[in-house]
C-alpha cells in the first residue's frame, strides 16, 4: 500500500467523483538516447579544498539513469565521485579516460 494521499496540496477530501489531485512531484524528463546527448566535460578545482575533479554536466534524463552512468565511469575508472543535479563528478584528474568511455558509450563530448 502506497502512502500517496501524503503528497496531496491542500485537499482533504473532494465529492467530485474525476476530481485529479495536485502533487507536489516534478516530472523527470525521459532520457535521451546517448547519441542525442551532448555531455560537457571539464577539471574543477573550485571549493574542493585543492582536490581536482572530472565534472560532466549536460546529461538530460532521469536521476537513476545518471546514477548508472556515474556508477560505471567510476567503476571503469578505479576512482571515488558522486551524481546529484544533473552532474557527474569523478574524483581525479581523468579528463582523458572519462572523454575516452563516454564517446565509446556513443555520447557526443
């Protein structure tokens, strides 16, 4: 059983019988096919205490698919990173190898 009347706006009740009621919930857009996506890739060093970092923005789709894909370039990598926002960060100065997996997987970088 799903707790779905939790995510109700202000709507107790309602005796209209094809009454909809509004969420608070924001549609992740569908993921583009990898050859549709044009990912930016760049090192960071900003607020990250001197550490540098593969940071990847662009990726359009849902969050579980962006986790899958953060999950495989650190696999592949050998390295620590996260996914959060629509961007990927690796830890590392992997600009190369992160360019390398992504245009193998056919994503345009």
């Amino acid at each position: 059983m799903t707790n779905e009347w939790k995510k109700r706006e202000g709507i107790v009740y309602s005796t209209k019988a094809d009454f909809v009621y509004q969420t608070n919930e924001i549609e992740e857009p569908e993921t583009l096919p990898a050859e549709k996506q044009k990912l930016k890739i760049a090192l960071d060093r900003k607020q990250r205490k001197g550490k540098t970092v593969v940071l990847i923005t662009g990726f359009v789709g849902k969050s579980d698919d962006l986790e899958n894909l953060a999950k495989e370039l650190k696999n592949k990598c050998g390295t620590g990173g996260s996914a959060k926002n629509g961007e990927i960060i690796i830890q590392g100065e992997m600009i190369e190898k992160v360019k390398d997996i992504l245009r193998n997987k056919g994503f345009k970088v």
